[in-house]
C-alpha cells in the first residue's frame, strides 16, 4: 500500500484520507510516501492499447488496498473515454491535446478521476457526497462537467450574479441532473465565504459528507501523470533526449510530469512555461521565492501569483534548489502582444491553431528543439482555442467555434437566485431534487 505525506512533514494519510480530506492537517500538500518506477519493458506493453489500460496500471498501485482491480479499471474507463491526441507539428515537436474531454481543457482528467473515486467511496460506505465549489469561472465548469451524473455525490456550485461570463455560466449551469448552480447575489469573495461556512453546517453534515473538490486534492493531481507516460510511448523514438515544455499557473501539471519522470520517463529537461507572472521561473533562475500578487493576462488560466503546488516541486527535490534548476527550466511570455505573437508564429509555421495557453508552452519548447536536432519534445495543449475564441480569433480569423460550445449557449440556465446569507444556501442545497436527465 503506497501512503501519502505531508510536504510539511507532520501528517500522514492513506489514499482514501488523502482524497477525501483534500488539504493535509498540518496545512500542507499531500504527496505519495513513494513513487513506483516503471521500466520501458513494463509500459511497452501499453503503447498500442486504449488510454484508460494504461491510467489503470499506473495509478492501481496507489489506489491498492481500498479500490480493487476491476473497479480501477471501470473508474479509470469511464473517466478517460475521450481521445488524447499527440499531434506531429513539424520536425521533432509534438502537440499533447488535453482538451477533448468535456470541458475542453486539461483539467477534465484531474476532474472525471477524483470524481469516480469518490463516487467509489460514497456508494462503498452508504454516505452520500455533496462537494461544495466557489467560482469566478473555469473551476465551476470543470467540476461541475466533471462531476455530472457519477452515482452517489451532487454539487452545489456557487457564483458570483453577473460576474461570470455567460459561456463560462452556460458550462456549469445548464448542466441540470446532480448539479445544483447557485446564482448569488454578491461577490466571488462572499461565495468562497459561504461555501467555507457551509462545510461545516451541521444541517448539512448530518446528511452529508461535506467535501471540495480542490484543485490541491492528490486525487486530480495522480491522473495527470499518465498522459505524460502516454505520450512518451507515442513519440517516434524512446530513445532520443526528451524535452516537455508545461503551460503552468498553479503547477500541478508540471508536478504531474515530474511525478510522471521518477515513474520512468526519462525526460532530460522540464520547461515551466508561464505568463508574465513568472515567479517560478524567478525562483529557478535566482533561487529566491517572491509569491505576490497575480497580473491578468490573455492565458488567465495561468495567472496565478502564489503558485500552490510549487511546495509539492520542492517536497520532490528535498527542496534543493540545485536540483530543481538542473532539470527544469524556466520560460516566460510577458505581455499579451507576445502571447499573441507565439500564436500567430505557430499557425504561420505550421497552420497549428494553439489557445493562448498552449501558444506559451510551444514557445517554451522551441528554442531547444532548434538548438539540438537530436532531441525531441512536446508541449501540453492544455485548452481548446475555442474557449478563447475572440483573442485566438484575432490572429486566425477563419477559426471556428467548436460545437459543444455553440449548443451549450442555446442551452437554457438551470441557476437557483440566492441572497449572499448562509441560511438560504443551506435551503437551497437540502429542497434541491437531483434529477435523472
Ligand atoms: C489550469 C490551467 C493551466 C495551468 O495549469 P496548472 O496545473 O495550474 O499549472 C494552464 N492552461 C489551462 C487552459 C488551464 O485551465
């Protein structure tokens, strides 16, 4: 059975515990006790087999001892039943598209796995789970996408009235079935208020397991490594030296691929791609760390100014700075018009339509493809450009807007109006049916 630690050290858990508790008591971040190594011989086997095989045999050792053999696999088959493409762009560089699954965009993975897993929990223990969101935006749409319809859990997901925009709103609050969308009235910061209050509503504990779907919990972060081991098996060559260049805000995908690297691929070097708020690539360059705050960008998925999981980087290399910069290298892009620019190159150079998030991670990635013909790379295309339609629109004006995205805005919104009161969130959450559709 593999346990889970805190990065701070004074707190240790089982998969379960991590999963459900999210956040370790010490105020820490859960990371797994060890990491199994994988050799080339053992993952060969996969490079021809459907995706989910290989997220089963990866992330089965850590479920071990509380989620058997074939409900791994159901889970890990009924979360990841979309495509993963690795495109060939040009020369030795690869696009990883993570953005097929329902929400467009890569956070579907971490999503779609917590959710069955603790959906696995619920039904296991007769306790149903009510996962409480606050959102200005992207979060809502991925839980709530990643949460629909999985036996044994609703959501509730607060928001802001009016502070949202009507596609990002049409993505969680259409939706209908097991999730409830509060419409409230008031701020971003009076929704985060009272879903902390709420967690720990008697009323709502009694009948509950009362959780948050955190964008810490090691239960989205352990799905994330495996397309890296995927993707690795579908470049051309195993051999070569392998650079992979992560579009980061939050740094749980480059903790992902990092995690993904002391499994068994054998990446020479990380780039941390990011925007103008580059205080990880400051860290690596100086060996100082200035968390403050964040700047908004055109890639505002990354605009993250205290990055949460760069402690789990650290925990990873006994917080050795040396380390840390011998294999990961940073990059930024520090104004739209440059992030603008990345994209415009790239559909110039190849007719390759990348999000602005992508855009970062392909600029990060190609200056050592051009340095070195001997290695070979890919960059995560974490985001469907569609989702930022009117900037990516910009520098290629014949771009569509994906399907998903134009039926869900003819979608009618399913919101419940609340005030910004506890008393009327708590009502709203027991009076809500979960519906069949
Ligand atoms: C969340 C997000 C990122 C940043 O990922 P982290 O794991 O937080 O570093 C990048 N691109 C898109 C589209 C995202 O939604």
């Amino acid at each position: 059975m593999i346990g889970f630690v805190s990065t701070r050290g004074n707190d240790r858990a089982s998969f379960r515990e991590a999963v459900l508790s999210g956040l370790a008591s010490d105020g820490g971040l859960y990371v797994p006790e060890r990491i199994p190594v994988w050799k080339k011989g053992d993952l060969k086997p996969f490079q021809s087999r459907p995706y989910h095989e290989l997220a089963h045999f990866i992330l089965q050792p850590y479920m071990k001892g509380h989620i058997g053999e074939s409900d791994s696999l159901s889970i890990c088959r009924d979360a990841f039943d979309f495509p993963v493409p690795l495109v060939h762009l040009y020369d030795n560089l690869f696009a990883l598209e993570l953005f097929h699954g329902p929400s467009l965009a890569f956070k579907d993975f971490g999503a779609r796995f917590l959710a069955r897993v603790m959906g696995h929990f619920s039904r296991k223990e007769g306790m149903e789970t009510l996962v409480l969101v606050a959102t200005s935006g992207d979060t809502g749409s991925a839980v709530a996408q990643g949460f629909y319809r999985v036996p044994g859990i609703r959501v509730a997901v607060c928001y802001p009235s009016g502070k949202v925009s009507p596609l990002q709103e049409k993505q969680f609050a259409t939706l209908g079935g097991n999730i409830l969308a509060l419409e409230v009235n008031g701020t971003f910061d009076d929704c985060q208020r009272l879903v902390k209050e709420a967690m720990v509503y008697p009323g709502l504990m009694e009948k509950f397991r009362v959780t948050t779907a955190n964008s810490i919990n090691v239960g989205r972060l352990l799905p994330q490594m495996v397309y890296y081991l995927y993707a690795w098996l579908n470049m051309p060559s195993q051999e070569k030296g392998l650079v992979v260049s992560v579009p980061s805000g939050n740094f749980g995908n480059l903790t992902a691929g990092l995690m993904a690297m002391r499994s068994g691929m054998p990446a020479e070097r990380f780039v941390a791609s990011t925007n103008v708020n580059r205080i990880f690539p400051e860290y690596l360059e100086t060996g100082e760390y200035r968390p403050r705050a964040s700047v908004s960008t055109l890639a505002n998925a990354m605009d993250v100014g205290h990055p949460s999981n760069v402690e789990r980087i650290m925990s990873l290399f006994s917080w050795n700075h040396e380390g840390i910069s011998a294999r990961i290298h940073g990059f930024s892009l520090n104004s739209d018009r440059e992030i603008l620019g990345a994209m415009e190159q790239l559909y110039r150079k190849c007719g390759y339509v990348a999000d602005p998030h992508g855009a970062i991670g392909w600029a990060g990635l190609r200056p050592w493809l051009e340095l070195n013909v001997n290695l070979q790379g890919f960059f995560l295309e974490t985001a469907h450009p569609g989702k930022f339609f009117n900037d990516v629109a910009r520098v290629v004006p014949e771009l569509k807007m994906p399907h998903v995205l134009q039926e869900s805005m003819q979608k009618e919104l399913l919101s419940v109006k609340v005030e910004a009161r506890l008393p009327e969130v708590v009502e709203s959450i027991l009076s809500f049916q979960p519906g069949r559709e």
